[in-house]
C-alpha cells in the first residue's frame, strides 16, 4: 500500500467516519452509476436580507479525491442527494494535500 493510499484510508476512518462528522450520501455522475459516499457539510448562514444563502440553498461539501472513497474529479451538474433534498456541484477546488475535494453545492428547490 502506497503513503497515498495510507492517508487516504486514515482520513477516512477518521474524518470521514459517519459515526462523527461524517453523512452518507448519494453522489450520482453525470455518466456512470451512483454510489454511496461520506462527505462533510458546511451549511451557510442567512444573510439577513433574504438572499440565496437565506433559506439554506448553498453549501459546502468535503469528499475525498478518489474513487475507492469518493468521487476522483467531481464535475459541475453532477447530483448529491441528502435524504430528500437533492444537491447540485457548482464548482470543486482540490485540497492542498490533493487527497480531498472542496465542492460549492446548491440545493435543488424548484
């Protein structure tokens, strides 16, 4: 096993544990299958004057830059769903380890 793969294997067991921080979700391609994955949440806060960010639209989602426990490369349109409420990728910025994705999310309300 790689250092890579270490590191990948020990944040997962530890930042992404769903027990913890972690939520699992549906994460669905634009082209391929969907899959069950653990990402980490930072919701936004209202912005007192009733902006998208007032009602909960937009968000930020940490998921782990591979395929074994996330999403490799995360593509703007491709879907995140949270019990009921579907979640669309805006935008993803890799991480300066490279081991994760940071990815601007948007809530489907319509």
């Amino acid at each position: 096993m790689s250092l890579n793969d270490e590191m990948a294997a020990d944040i997962m067991n530890v930042k992404y544990n769903t027990d913890e921080l972690a939520r699992t979700v549906t994460y669905t391609p634009l082209v391929g299958n969907a899959k069950q994955i653990a990402a980490i949440f930072h919701y936004g806060s209202p912005d007192g004057y009733k902006g998208a960010d007032a009602f909960n639209t937009e968000a930020q989602m940490e998921i782990q830059a591979n395929d074994a426990y996330g999403v490799a490369n995360p593509q703007s349109g491709e879907t995140i769903t949270i019990g009921s409420a579907t979640w669309k990728v805006m935008d993803a910025v890799l991480s300066e380890s490279g081991l994760e994705w940071q990815c601007t999310i948007s809530r489907v309300t319509r």
